[in-house]
C-alpha cells in the first residue's frame, strides 16, 4: 500500500491510497458508480467525458480502470474522496502513455462534482496524483485545457504548472497544455 509521506509499497495497485489529511485518492470501484452519476453535470460531461453516462457505460470503464490498476497500465484512476468515511468527490486520472505525449509524461485529467467546486479540492488532488506519478517513474505531469475551460486551467497553475505550448486534436479542436517537473513535485 502506497500512503502519501510514509513511503510502504506493497504490489497490489488496487489498494493505492494517498492523503493530505483533507483528501484521499483511491481506485475508482463499483460502488462509485451511483455517485459518479449523481454528480455528472454539464461541465463534467463538456470537459471531461465526451457525452453523458449511463449505468452501463460508467460501470465498463470502472471496470477498465481497475483492469488497469491490476495489470499496472498505462492508466491510474484515483476516486478524490473526503472525510473519514470517503464521499466520493470527483476524479482524478493519470495516463502514462499516449499519443500527445513524450516518454516520462504523464497526463493529469481531474473533475468535481458541483457540490465540491469552488473548496481547492482539485489543485490537492492534483498534488497529491503528481506526488504519485513522480514516485512511478513520471518526469513531467501534463494537463490539457480547453482554453473555455478556465477553471481548469486555474486548478494547473495553482499546483505549480505552466504554460507550454498549445496543441490542437485532429478534429482541430486547441488544448493549452500546462506543464510541471515532477522531480520537484516528489520533493514538496
């Protein structure tokens, strides 16, 4: 088990848990899968997921998402939770491979639900996933922004990133990328 400041690591990636003392992130499970549904609005559904989800979309990519945390893939998707009992809040997902992405980047993609907004619980989140990809072998976390997106891109400079160069999707759409050293994100 991997616990933020303790430094214990154990082989089962599905029992992952980080905290600050505020929140924790841990691997997405089937019984998030109300709540994240729950808490699905139009901003999650414009910047994050591409399109409404129903039940048995959102339980196929749980499913893959703890697929991944198994098999140690290239995706790590945290659940951001709060309190003693763990209230599922948003998420957090960390990609280790991609397309737009060089060897040692690691992608960031968070979202809160709308009751959680508005607290900086995000920017924790992504310190605490940046903490995480830096002891997992990333050297530079990545977040791509919309530029309507700016909430998102307060989050980014709120934990330490900046601006990189913009990149654009095939479909044309533009992304601002913010950048960070996770060597100095392991040291904080």
């Amino acid at each position: 088990m991997v616990r933020h400041g303790c430094g214990v690591k154990d082989h089962r990636m599905h029992e992952v848990k980080l905290s600050d003392g505020i929140i924790t992130l841990s691997p997405l499970r089937l019984d998030d899968v109300e709540t994240h549904l729950a808490g699905e609005d139009e901003l999650l559904v414009r910047w994050l997921n591409g399109g409404p989800g129903t039940r048995e979309g959102i339980e196929a990519y749980f499913r893959h998402c703890m697929k991944q945390w198994d098999i140690a893939g290239p995706l790590r998707a945290f659940g951001i939770r709060i309190g003693a009992d763990e209230v599922l809040a948003g998420t957090i997902d960390l990609r280790f491979a991609g397309k737009d992405l060089a060897p040692g980047q690691v992608n960031v993609a968070y979202g809160l639900y709308p009751s959680w907004r508005g607290r900086g619980l995000a920017t924790r989140a992504v310190l605490l996933a940046s903490r995480y990809a830096a002891g997992e072998g990333g050297a530079e976390a990545v977040i791509q922004v919309e530029p309507e997106n700016p909430a998102s891109a307060a989050v980014a400079q709120r934990a330490g990133f900046t601006a990189g160069k913009p990149t654009h999707r095939e479909d044309g759409t533009r992304f601002d990328r913010y950048i960070r050293d996770l060597h100095t994100a392991a040291a904080r």
